[in-house]
C-alpha cells in the first residue's frame, strides 16, 4: 500500500469554448486571484497554471499590477509555469506551430522567472508521434498527458518514443487531469477516501506515491485545500502538497521500463473525439491558409528583404498559436467562439501578408513595370505555372514569356477582358460628377493614358502602364466645364480599357530564389516550344505524358499514374447521415447513403498546352436534415449540383482536382472516395514532422467507439493511392480496405448531445452550435491525386506535397518599364531525398547577430544526407529553443546527415 500521496494543485483552463475569450478570461482573473491570495496566505500551497502562458498572459493584461506577486511565487517555487504558450489540438496545426507554440512559451515563462520543465499536455484529443522529440530537443525530459495511452501501460508512467528514437519519461493521467476531486468531496474524510483510492489503484503506482491531481475546469482549488489535507496527513500515509514538476523530478522513480512509440490515439483510457478534425471545415482551411502565409512572409523577408519585421510576425504566430487551442481550432466551441477563432485566424494572415508583400516589394523595385517577378518559396529549383495579366496579343500572333537571359518559355491565354469599362448617355451638366471617379490618375483600378474631349463626347482611354506622358486633373476638369457650357444636352461618355487577357506562363524558379519575365507578343514556333510534353484535353479527358484521367459515365475519374497505375472511381461522393455532435460522428439508426448522381455534365474550360482543364457538374438528391428523433434521414431532398474542377498541368504526376457546392443540407457527412486497385491493410498519412502509419481499426476499451478516422495534413496514402491534402482533415479506409475515404464536410448542429450511440458520456452540455451545420456556405475542397505502385516514397510524395500546397508568388515590376530584367537569383537550397524545410526565416542572436534559421526533417526510416547551399560561411546547429549547440565554418554548403525522422535546426551566417 502507497505511504505516501501528492497533491497538485491546479486548474485545466480552456481559453474559449462553450463561452467565448473575454467571458471565460473574466472568470479567469477571478480564479488567479484567488490562487494568489491563497498561495500568499498558506506557505504550504502550491500552484500549477495548465502548462500555457496564455492564463498568465491574459490575467496580466487585466491585473497589470500583479506581476511582480506572480514573479515571486514563481521565484519561491511555488506557482508553476509554461512550458507551452497554449494547449493545443496537435493534430490541426503544422509540426512548426508547435515548435513555436512552445519556444513562445517558454520565452514568456523566462521572462517571469522560468518555465516548468514539464511537456504538460493533459487534454489534447490524442498526441502526434514526434512530440517527444520536439521536447527532448527543447531539452524537456518529461511528459504527462490523459488522453491517447495504449493499453499496454498498466503502470503510472511509461517511456514515450518518438520515430527518430527520441525518448521522454511521462506521466500517465490514467484517470484524467482531476483525479484527486473524489477524494476531496468531504474535506474530513480526505484521509479515508484517499486510502480507498490508494488501494483501488494500487498496481498502478508501484512503490511510486499516489499523483492527485486536485483541478478541474475552469475554477481555482478552495482556499481551504492545504488546511485539509495537513489535516488528513498522518504517520500511515503522509501527504504533501507539490507543483506537477516537484512531483515528476523529486517523487518518482525514472527507471520506467514500459515504452510506447509513436502517436498515441487509443481510446482504451479515455476518449480522444476523432470527430473534431473535421467539424467546422472552414476553420482547418484558415489555420492552414495562416501557416503558409506567415511561412513565406518568413522565408522572403529573411532572404529578399532589408526590414526587420520581426513585431508582425510575433503577433501572427501568436494569434495563429492562440488559435490552436484544443478547443479553437478543433470547432467545438458556440458559433460565436468559431467566428471569433476564424477572425483571429484572419488577422494573423493579414499580419503575415503585409510582411510577405513588403518582403516582396523589394525585389519587385529591381523589375521593370512591363515585366512580373516570380519568388519560390521553397528551398528546391522548380518548374511552376504563373498567372498574369497582360496586353491581349492583336489577332494571329500569339505570346511568349522571354527571361533575363532572353530565352523563351511558353504561354498560354486563359481568358481576355473586356475593353469597355463604360458607356453611359448623361446631361452636360453631370459630367463633373464623373470626375469625381478620378483620383489623381486612377479610374477604375487602371490609370488614365489620355483622354477624347470633342463636341458631346468624352472618352478615357485606361492602361496598366501609360504611355502618353503625364496627366493633369485640373486641367481635364477645367476643359470639361468649358466643353460642357459651350456644348449643352446629351453626353456619352466612354471608358475604354486596352486589350487585357490572363495569360499562364511556365517559369524555371531557383531555389528559394527569384526569376523575372515579360510576355510579349511571338511567332507561334517560338510560343509553342516545351521541354515537357503539353497538357491536352479532349471531350472527357485530359493527359500530359506523366499523368492522364478520363471522366467516367458517373462522374468519377479514371487516373492512370507515370508507372501505368490505374485508380478507377476516384472522386466518388458519399453522403449520410451524422447524428452525432462536434466531438464524434454517429450514424443514424436508418442511415441513407447518396452515391450516385442524378445528372452529369462534363465541359472543357482549358485545352493545354501548359494547363488543361474540365469542369464535372454531377447533381445529387440529398436529404435536408434528420428526423426529428434523429434516427431517419428525412425523405425530403434538395437538389445539389457539385461541380468538380479537374486539372493537370505540364510536367506535374499528378491531377487536381477540386469540388464546390452550395451546402442546404444539414446533419450529414460527405465523402471523397478514392477505390483502391486491390485491398490494403494500413494507411500512412503526413502531419507534424512524421508520416504515420496506421491499420484499419482503432483500439477501442474506454467510453468511445474506436471509429478507424484517422488525421492526416499534407497527403495521404494507402496502396497505389496518395492524396495530397490543402488542409487538415480526417480519413478512413471502407470497405475492408478497398476504399480511400476523406471527409469533405461534416455537418452537425450541436457542441454535444446527451445521447449519443458511440460514446457513453457527454463530452460537454449540449449547446446548439447551427453555425456547424455550414448551411448556405460554399463548401469548398483541394486535393491532388497520384497513382504509384511504389508507395509514397518511391513517389517522392513528400516533395509532391510542399509543391501542391505551396505556389509560387508573383508580383508586378515597379521600375521604369522597358529597363533591363535582372538575373535569376538563388536563396537557400536544399537537396536531398524525404526532407521536409518546415522553416527559413531571420534569427538573431546576441552575440553573433543576425542569421537564416533553417528547420529540416528526415521524413522517411532511412534518413536522409542533405546539402544546404547559399551564401554563407558558417553553421550553428541549435535545439528546438534556438540554443547554440556547435558551431562549424561553411566552404562550399553544408552536408547534413540526418538519421532517421530526425528534426534538426541549423542557423547559417
């Protein structure tokens, strides 16, 4: 029997939830409030603020006076804190928000005296597979979590192994973050009740002392806590009060001989609620729109810019990592939570773009203003396909893109604009009301170029780029009233645009680097001259040597791969019914499932060379909503057309393909379907530093049926099928193995319901969320499909992925136009096989002043030997806190010999 037993004191503070920010931090100042006064009046009490700065940071903006009473209670050992700036959902963020997330944190907690040293993670809804290598590398020994545990760990702790071989000793919360409450419910008999806990729960803790975690939700412990429970201390079992890491570094043992490696998504100990990776879809899609952005903003203003605007980018990696929150991003909030979690997903994009345009404005200065600067974000050369706006070609001569060196690359003419902006009968005496339109130069988004003043007419001629010389406003308006007084009546006044047309260019990129072009008008031998063969399409297919699909009779797509694999039904729409809630899915007792299409329509939009394109149109019947009881899928159906755009572009392997629909359903889970050539037995999806492999069942055991819907960000793969994803979202491989399912849209109506046939109890109260049913929203999704008997990694998927999801920038010259277009220029390159650059951005140390940080992962079992090019001449590698561990010189770029799923950070100088 356990002699000994620790208390910690605690709270779990969900930031926003089923009440938004501001009302959960009003209850916030009030419960830390307390804590101080309680730790100040009581030497014994201790306190542990949840692991996120976040409480700390939100009580202090409101209790500014209180910071030194929190510095010294963190000095005394007795409040503690950190190490993470939130408590995240680890599934819907990227590896490097959580990188951030914690060197946030533990900056903040520094600041106050330092941080726990304890990767605290007691509610996250599951754990990615390298978190104990992201804490091993922040120098963290020590873990404790609840959730996502295999049934394997019969004891308190267990030693979590991350791929790379990374280990952290951690805590196993085997009954949850608020274990100690029971024991507490009659303050005089603590003492009792503890012993019926100790001896219940015996096995567990070996000759370890019983951890009680004395919090919960939302309030501070009573002021009474340390009172009772020396109280209750006798000589048969003494009991302390301690901080999580006083207990976990002072208490136990560290000789734990139980490892788990990888993710941890058992439902065994307690529930994980898959159903929120793909709840409130909107949400997923703007975290992932906020993360590329602030990445490239990173990346160009470290390599192509003079101006340090390391203050904007602060504030979108805060607002992106307050945004993570597990119970933010995940959608299982009110409807006025989610709007605000997507409004400051919104802010934190804006923050970045105007860093990533400012970033680009530089080099954009260097450019002539007839010609367009197009910046790679990523670290390797690439081939891309660049949208601009230019002169439509006069007719029978068609345009080409000439470079820097003069040689010519291929363009293709996408749409032309029209020329008459206006045409309008008027008064002579309103003409000066059309002025007022003019400011300065500009009318209409283009500039003046001249204008025709004659007896009863006026007319402008517009241009991106004038020529005539300068314009002067005063002098227009004073024409105008004399042409008007001298000529009364009816007016026409024109506003004429020249020729304009969006042309597709296909433009050679350094890595990390910047290309220049101009399009001009060619011979049609010179336009038409491609490296790659051309992207074609015909009535219901297109093809471009590496990749080729036909549109079958339903709708579905037929997708023959480099190697000759065929995918047959790709795209295949699902649609049931979901009774569930924002936590889980749940089918309806009478489920009715809508596969097949009522209408099919097929047009060609593109027909190559450089990007051909169809548009699918397949109309369903679904049905509007549940029955009132929730068991039946209503018999009334709506009328949905989606519309499916399928595209292939030169010289990629893979098609893309993307579905819009205007949602009237509500209560229902649709589905993209990829058949599979034969059934498989597993799946592997990429997320967070890893790509994870996964079987075709979930281990099941506590209150949740284990649903086999697994997370995946940016591809999945099973088979001869991989999917490349824009977004995080949910997957599941049906029918034994034979079928690919990704979620496309979950809509529910609900944060929890009481009853609900896949989990035994609520997972909150049951608040009506209407905003998630996504009714009346266009419901929008982009994936890339590539067929390859090789597997991911014979596909080189990785790189496919980082290329999907990442274009290339583009922005108009500001320089005097005909000038001289500047060379192509190289940033920082990286070549190796399965690696994955998570960030390059501007770093900056004390002593050594300033640097390019780059982050590289290993993304495959081998390993991976990787060269870092660029103009350098040293090499600092540093751990996951940007603390120098050696320091190297650089002659000609580096070589790194990364082991396997290794995470390394190195600032070159």
């Amino acid at each position: 029997m356990q002699k000994s037993a620790v208390f910690v004191p605690h709270f779990h503070w969900d930031r926003e939830w089923y009440e938004p920010f501001q009302v959960f931090r009003h209850r916030l100042v009030t419960a830390l409030d307390t804590v101080l006064e309680t730790a100040e009046a009581d030497p014994d009490f201790r306190f542990t603020v949840d692991g996120q700065m976040a409480a700390i940071e939100d009580y202090l903006e409101m209790r500014p006076e209180n910071r030194d009473r929190i510095v010294a209670l963190v000095a005394d050992g007795r409040l503690a804190i950190g190490p993470w700036l939130i408590l995240l959902d680890e599934f819907l963020c990227s590896g490097e928000t959580i990188v951030r997330n914690l060197q946030m944190g533990w900056a903040a907690a520094a600041d106050l005296g330092g941080s726990m040293p304890i990767g605290y993670l007691p509610d996250m809804f599951g754990h990615v597979a390298q978190m104990p290598q992201i804490l091993a590398r922040a120098g963290i020994e020590h873990a404790a979590l609840w959730r996502g545990v295999p049934g394997s760990v019969d004891g308190h702790a267990f030693r979590w192994r991350a791929p790379d071989g990374s280990e952290v000793r951690t805590e196993f919360l085997f009954d949850g973050y608020g274990n100690g409450l029971d024991v507490l419910l009659v303050p005089d008999q603590i003492g009792r009740a503890l012993g019926e806990y100790a001896e219940m729960t015996a096995e567990r803790w070996g000759g370890d002392p019983v951890l009680a975690m004395a919090g919960t939700d939302h309030n501070a412990p009573d002021p009474q806590l340390a009172p009772w429970l020396r109280r209750a201390s006798s000589d048969e079992r003494a009991i302390t009060i301690a901080t999580l890491d006083e207990y976990i570094c002072a208490h136990v043992r560290d000789d734990v001989s139980a490892v788990v490696t990888g993710e941890l998504r058992s439902h065994v100990r307690g529930n994980i609620l898959p159903g929120v990776i793909s709840v409130r879809r909107r949400l997923k899609q703007h975290m992932a729109l906020a993360e590329r952005t602030i990445d490239h903003a990173e990346r160009l203003n470290a390599l192509w810019s003079r101006r340090d605007d390391s203050p904007f980018l602060s504030l979108a990696w805060h607002k992106i990592i307050e945004s993570s929150a597990h119970d933010s991003v995940v959608g299982s909030g009110t409807d006025e939570t989610a709007d605000q979690v997507e409004a400051r997903l919104a802010e934190a994009t804006h923050a970045a773009r105007a860093v990533r345009d400012a970033a680009l404005a530089e080099p954009a200065a260097r450019v002539p203003s007839d010609g367009y600067l197009v910046v790679n974000p990523l670290p390797f050369a690439r081939t891309a396909a660049v949208e601009v706006d230019v002169v439509a070609p006069p007719e029978k001569t068609v345009l080409v893109a000439t470079d820097a060196d003069g040689s010519s690359h291929p363009v293709q003419l996408i749409s032309k604009a029209p020329t008459v902006l206006s045409d309008e009968r008027m008064d002579a005496s309103q003409l000066g009301r059309v002025l007022r339109r003019i400011h300065r130069r500009e009318l209409f988004g283009r500039l003046i170029d001249r204008y025709e003043l004659t007896p009863g007419s006026l007319v402008f001629h517009l241009a991106e780029i004038p020529t005539n010389g300068p314009f002067d406003l005063l002098i227009l308006r004073r024409e105008v009233a004399a042409a008007a007084a001298a000529h009364p009546g009816e007016w026409t006044v024109r506003t004429l645009e020249e020729a304009r047309a969006t042309a597709l260019v296909r433009m050679n990129v350094p890595a990390s680097g910047l290309a220049s072009f101009r399009v001009e008008p060619s011979d049609r031998a010179a336009a038409q001259s491609m490296p790659d063969a051309p992207a074609t399409a015909t009535t219901r297919a297109l093809a471009n040597g590496l990749v080729e699909v036909e549109v079958a009779a339903d709708g579905t797509l037929d997708v023959t791969g480099a190697d000759g694999t065929v995918l047959r039904g790709v795209g295949r729409l699902v649609d049931g019914g979901d009774r569930g809630d924002s936590y889980n899915y749940a089918p309806p007792a009478q489920d009715v499932l809508v596969s097949e299409p009522t209408k099919v329509a097929v047009d060609v939009l593109e027909d190559g060379p450089l990007r051909s394109r169809l548009r699918v149109t397949r109309v369903y019947a679904w049905p509007t909503a549940l029955s009132s009881d929730r068991d039946l899928r209503s018999s009334h159906t709506v009328s949905t057309p989606v519309e499916t755009l399928v595209e292939v572009r030169a010289g990629e392997p893979f098609v893309r393909v993307s579905t819009s629909f205007l949602n009237q359903s509500a209560d229902h889970r649709l589905r993209f379907h990829v058949p599979l050539p034969e059934p498989v037995a597993g799946s592997a999806s990429a997320g967070q530093f890893a790509v994870t492999e996964r079987g075709l069942t979930a281990e099941g055991g506590w209150g949740e049926f284990p649903i086999p819907t697994f997370p995946a960000s940016s591809f999945v793969s099973a088979g001869a099928a991989n999917v490349l994803l824009d977004h995080a979202t949910e997957y599941e491989l049906v029918g034994e193995g034979s079928e690919l399912a990704v979620t496309v849209l979950r809509a529910i109506g609900s944060i929890s319901v009481n009853i609900h046939p896949l989990r035994d109890e609520p997972a909150a109260s049951e608040i009506p969320a209407p905003g998630a049913q996504d009714l009346g929203m266009r419901i929008e999704s982009r994936f890339a499909v590539v067929p390859s008997a090789a597997g991911w990694q014979g596909a080189n998927v990785v790189a496919l992925a980082e290329d999907f999801r990442n274009d290339v920038l583009v922005a108009r010259g500001t320089a005097p136009a005909g000038g001289q277009l500047p060379p192509d220029a190289t940033g920082v390159q990286v070549d190796g096989a399965d690696v994955l650059v998570s960030s390059i951005r501007r770093v900056t140390d004390d002593d050594r002043g300033a640097g390019t940080e780059v982050r590289l992962t290993a993304m495959s079992d081998a390993g991976s030997t990787i060269r870092v090019t660029g103009a350098f001449t040293e090499a600092t590698t540093v751990d996951l806190l940007g603390r120098p561990l050696s320091t190297t010189p650089v002659a000609d770029g580096l070589e790194l010999a990364l082991g396997p799923w290794e995470i390394r950070t190195v600032v070159v100088r």
